[in-house]
C-alpha cells in the first residue's frame, strides 16, 4: 500500500516558509480534492472526528466559507468563533483565546487577523495546527496558493510565464503570497502600480517594479489585480480614484492591449469600475469565480496534509 504524504510541519503560515516541493505536493492534492468536490456526494471520511476552529478577526466571505466546506468535505467538525461576541471583546488576548479554545480539543485553528504574524505568534502557544487565513500585510498563503492553482490550469508550467501583480502592492498580503510562491514556481512576475504604493526593496524578493501597466500587459499571462482598499486614498496615496483607475484599472481599452488568450484574476471581494471593470471581470478572460471554486479545494489539500497524519487525542 502507499504511503499516504503529508506535509511534516505542524502549521501552514506562509508561501516564503514552504519549499518548493511542499507547494508541488499542495497543488497535486488539490486536484485530487476538487475531484472529490465534484462528486455527487462530496464527502469522505479522512478527517472525521478532527474539530477545526475558524477564528476571524477581520471580516471574510471566500476564505471562510471556503474553509468550512473543505472541513465539511473531509468529515470534520467545525467551529465558526464570532468575534464581535467572544471575549475579545471583553480584551482577552489572542493568546488566552487561542489556548482556551485548544483545552477544548481541537486539531487546527484557522486565524485572520489584521496584525501581521498573529498566527505564528499563536502557532509559537498552541499544539494545534495554525493556518493563516491573512495576517495584516504580511501573507494569505491559502490565497496565494488558490491562484497558483488556477494560474496551472490555465497555463500549465508557470516557469517564465510573465505575471502582473498589479495595484496596492504595498498592503497586499495577497500579493506576499504570490510573489513568494510564483518565484519558487519560476514564474517572471512584474509589480505594476502607483510608487506610493510599492515597498522599497521589493526588487529582492526577485520581481521587477513597473508603473507603466500599457507597456507590461503587451506580453502578460497573466493579470492579477488586486483590491484597491479605499480607506487608504484618505491617506494620499493615489490622488484621486478616477486618477487611478485610468492609470492602474483594468478596462476593456486597456485589455485590447493585451494578448488574446491573457488570464485575468482578482482575489475579490471586487470594487467594480476601479480596479477593474464589470466588463473585464465578467468577460472571456476572467477565471475569478474558478479562482472561488479553487479555493476549496486548495484549502480541504491543506486541511487534509496537516491533519491526516496526527492522532486524536
Ligand atoms: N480573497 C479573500 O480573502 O476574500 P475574503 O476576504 O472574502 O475571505
């Protein structure tokens, strides 16, 4: 019989601590998992009896959900915390919160947070498995890896295919995750948006910055747009939305610029008609609804390669 593979590590925190073959072997066993998801019946039995924990902090539509049904699928219990009524609101620390709910006896705690490195500062406390589900600015890995996913079956091999990661790269953690992942991939990835918004030294990560989306999109394979977060156009990053939407939106003009068969993602949630348009993000090239679909997969790959090796206790 084969050895079913797992991943030895206890936590899934970041797309920069994973090796190459550790993304290779997420991948794989997400295609096998979006085979199971499209059965009739999609449910096995792997990990019955595993209780997993979602622990939000910030606000999610895809990634919660997404995570729920892959536990579903895979038989296990979970627990949705709401933390506008658990005991953070009282202040409990992250700390306290993620030890009390272990006692409870859970297998994998699932963190959102708006502090960059809350989940491995609760991975460091905890025996449960931590994933995180987008810390601060910092990573998504679980997205990252979803539109790796998606990017190979449109693509296939993504070694030298030209990405463009385009918009506020400097608050994305989405775009953390892409970056780390499509360089181990040997993907070309191109950041393309206002300087105010790209970190300096993002060149050491191994991308190129531009600011010129019309020259960069001539040879793309792929457009990544990412969410333009309103909240910071109050601090003067970018003079005006329509501003940028001319310069850095994705609209039917600029997609005729761009090779035909160009694959179009965005993480959502959508601001339609700024970073990009309901034509473009409804037409042909747009794959951001099998980019949803994906992301159950990828993260019932996860679930299943952390826990299905661990004992309950
Ligand atoms: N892409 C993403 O993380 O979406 P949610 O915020 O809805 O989870």
């Amino acid at each position: 019989m084969n050895k079913v593979k797992t991943i030895a590590k206890k936590d899934l925190l970041g797309l920069k601590d994973l090796s190459i073959s550790e993304i290779k072997l997420i991948l794989n066993t997400a295609r096998s998992m979006k085979e199971v998801a499209a059965r009739p019946i999609p449910k096995v039995p792997t990990l019955l009896a595993k209780h997993i924990i979602t622990l939000f902090y910030e606000p999610s539509t895809r990634t919660r959900t997404s995570f729920n049904m892959a536990a579903k699928i895979l038989s296990a219990n979970v627990t949705n915390v709401a933390i506008s009524s658990s005991s953070v609101s009282k202040g409990e620390n992250l700390i306290d919160t993620v030890k009390n709910l272990e006692v409870m006896g859970c297998d994998a705690i699932i963190i959102r947070h708006s502090m960059g490195g809350a989940p491995h500062l609760a991975a460091k406390n905890c025996q449960s498995s931590v994933i995180n589900a987008g810390d601060g600015f910092n990573e998504h890995p679980t997205q990252g890896l979803l539109d790796i996913f998606t990017m190979q079956e449109k693509k296939g091999d993504l070694k030298n295919k030209k990405v463009l990661i385009v918009g506020d790269i400097a608050h994305s953690r989405v775009a953390r995750s892409n970056i780390w992942g499509l360089k181990k991939l040997g993907a070309e990835v191109v950041v393309v948006g206002p300087p105010t918004m790209i970190p300096v030294g993002l060149e050491a990560m191994g991308v190129r910055v531009s600011c010129d989306f019309d020259a960069e999109i001539r040879d793309a394979d792929i457009i990544n747009m990412l969410r333009i977060q309103k909240e910071r156009q109050e601090k003067g990053l970018f003079p005006s939305i329509e501003e940028y939407a001319k310069l850095f939106g994705l609209n039917a003009e600029r997609m005729k610029k761009a090779p035909k068969d160009v694959v179009v993602m965005h993480p959502g949630p959508i601001n339609r008609g700024i970073e990009i348009t309901s034509e473009v993000a409804d037409g042909s090239n747009n794959v951001i609804l099998e980019q949803v679909t994906n992301g159950v997969a990828v993260r019932a790959a996860i679930l299943f390669l952390l826990l299905s090796g661990k004992n309950s206790d």
